[in-house]
C-alpha cells in the first residue's frame, strides 16, 4: 500500500507555519476490501487483523458473515485495545519487544500507545 505525504498549513492566533508530513490514505478501505476478497476467493482459513482502529469492524464483519468456516480476529497493539471493542487480544509489550521488527519500528508502535 502507498503511503503519501503531503503540505499541511497550520495557523493559531500567533502562529502559522506549513510543515511535511506523511499520512496514511485510503489505508482501511484498502486493507478491508483485500480482507473481503481473500474470504470470498478462500486465500486464507485463518486472519489476525493487528489494529486499534474500529474502521476495519465492518470489513471483518462482513467477511465473516458473507463467507463459512473462516476465522478473523482483529487482535491491539499494545496499550490500545480500549480503542477498539471489537479487539479480541491484546499484544503484550514484551512480544512485541522480541518481535524481528528493528528498534525503530518497535519504539514507534509503543509511541504510539
């Protein structure tokens, strides 16, 4: 998936500066339509979707329902899981922690959290 960045303008009462950033785009729908194909076209039996945001609710719902025998579990990452009812697991800090993800990416998921 893309990821995209583009100029933010931001003013206050004071203050006013425009600075780059990268945001993600369409990165829900994206993940949910692939969800929903990949059940109606049985690539998977099983899908752990790792996410604290309960925009991708639906799309899991919708694959269970429009599909049989297939398992989806939208599972947090750590100190999230409040975010999302739906969330079946946590991800303790300590797995993640031992993960092969490199330093960065681990710091910037707990930053996060």
């Amino acid at each position: 998936m893309k990821e995209t960045s583009r100029k933010k303008h931001v003013s206050a009462e004071y203050v006013s500066i425009t600075y780059q950033t990268h945001e993600e785009k369409e990165t829900d729908v994206n993940i949910g339509a692939h969800l929903l194909a990949d059940a109606c076209l049985d690539r998977f039996d099983r899908a752990l979707v790792i996410s604290a945001d309960s925009d991708l609710n639906q799309a899991v719902n919708l694959a269970k329902n429009e599909t049989t025998n297939k398992q989806i579990d939208i599972i947090s990452p750590p100190g999230r899981m409040r975010r999302n009812s739906a969330a079946v697991y946590e991800i303790p800090k300590s797995k993640l922690e031992k993960t092969l993800f490199s330093p960065e990416i681990v710091e910037s998921i707990l930053r996060k959290g």
